[in-house]
C-alpha cells in the first residue's frame, strides 16, 4: 500500500511538471503570435522621421546624416541564395546619437570597391532592428583585416572609437550592390509544438499509470483466487 502511494506521488509529480511546462508553452506561444502581429503591422506603416519618433523594434524610418566610409565593416553572411559574402554596415551620425547602418550584402570581391559606397545619405530609409547577443560558437572577428562575424559592440568599439545604438537601421530599397537585406516577420515560432509535446508525455504517463494500477490490481485477485 505504501508503494502505491509514493509510486502515484511520484507519477503525477511528473504529471504536474509537463502540464506546466506545455501551459507556459502556450503562454509563450500568444505572446509570440501578438509578436509576429505586431511586426507585420510595423512593416506595413509608411517610414516615419526617426529623430521625431520614438524608437521600437522593427520600425520603419526615414532620416539623413553623415555615413563613415572610412570604418566601414565588412560582416560575413550569406545572401538569400546561400552564397557567401559581406554585408556591409557603416557608422551613421544623426543629430547627436550615432547608429550603424546596414546597407546589404556584397560578394567578396566587391570589398573596399568605391563603386558600394554610392548612396544618398540626405534620403536614407530603412528599418530598425535591436541588435540580438552573437553566437558564441562564431569566429572571433579579425579587425585588423576588417573581417568580421559578428557585430560585438566591444570589437565595434575598438574599430570605430564610437559606442552605438543598439538598434541597427538596414537599408530598404531594390539596389543591386550592396543588396538590402529584407526584414521580415518570418521568426522561429515553435512554441506550439512544444506544447503538444509535453501535454502529450503528462498523457501517456497518466495512461501508463493507469495501466499498471490496472496490472497490479488484477494481479492481486489471481493471488487471492489462487489463496
């Protein structure tokens, strides 16, 4: 009787812990949905002036400023086709605060060609994005040879002598080089799938359970038949 008691202890324990785990599952899950919404809302707006705006996640904007040509960062990424390259960032002045500007993709041998530095730096519209924490599994960026994997705000630091924002503005537009990255609200959003996955463990545990208590029951009539 004892070890029924800790065993049914122990499975709905067990039980409890993935019916929490899937409900904070779900919880995530309409936090990321309104996440995604609200993306797509941002998207579609028309860019509003940046230095009147308050700033947020994916907002589209419009200013002008002084664009570093000379402490232009080369950043390794592959373009939507999965080819190899840079995208190409430069620091941007505006006013008094001072951001990176990513301008798009490059192949490699376009790197420190004047014919990528061509841009209208009194029409620059594009959309912000807060900067995410790097990798740890990336390279370390080589800054001598300006060839970078990441945008570590202590090696941007050491590069430029500047401290940025930590929203990036990339460029919008349908230049051939540098290409603009296209931001989208296309985010990782498993949260469903995760919930699923732990409602149905705490299920099968609680059948299983069932099924031995069943077992167990009916072992114990044959014994006291056979008695």
């Amino acid at each position: 009787m004892r070890y029924k008691f800790l065993f049914s202890i122990f499975v709905f324990f067990f039980i409890s812990v993935f019916i929490a785990l899937g409900s904070w599952q779900i919880v995530r899950l309409n936090w990321k949905l309104e996440l995604i919404n609200q993306i797509k809302t941002s998207l579609k707006d028309e860019p509003v002036n940046l230095s009147s705006s308050t700033i947020k996640n994916y907002l589209r904007i419009k200013t002008n400023g002084a664009i570093d040509f000379e402490k232009q960062i080369y950043l390794y990424n592959l373009n939507e086709k999965g080819k190899p390259g840079f995208e190409v960032i430069n620091p941007l002045k505006i006013g008094g605060s001072d951001y990176l500007l990513n301008r798009g993709w490059i192949p490699f041998d376009m790197k420190n060609s004047k014919i990528i530095d061509i841009i209208d730096k009194n029409d620059i519209v594009g959309i912000l994005k807060k900067q995410t924490k790097a990798n740890r599994f990336k390279p370390e960026n080589n800054i001598l040879d300006n060839y970078w994997f990441t945008l570590d705000r202590d090696d941007v630091f050491k590069f430029t002598g500047k401290k940025f924002s930590p929203y990036v503005i990339y460029l919008s537009g349908n230049n051939e080089l540098p290409k603009p990255k296209l931001i989208t609200a296309n985010i990782s959003n498993n949260h469903k799938k995760y919930a699923m996955t732990w409602f149905s463990l705490a299920i099968s545990i609680f059948i299983l359970y069932l099924y031995c208590l069943l077992y167990t029951s009916d072992a114990a009539d044959e014994r006291s038949s056979v008695d």
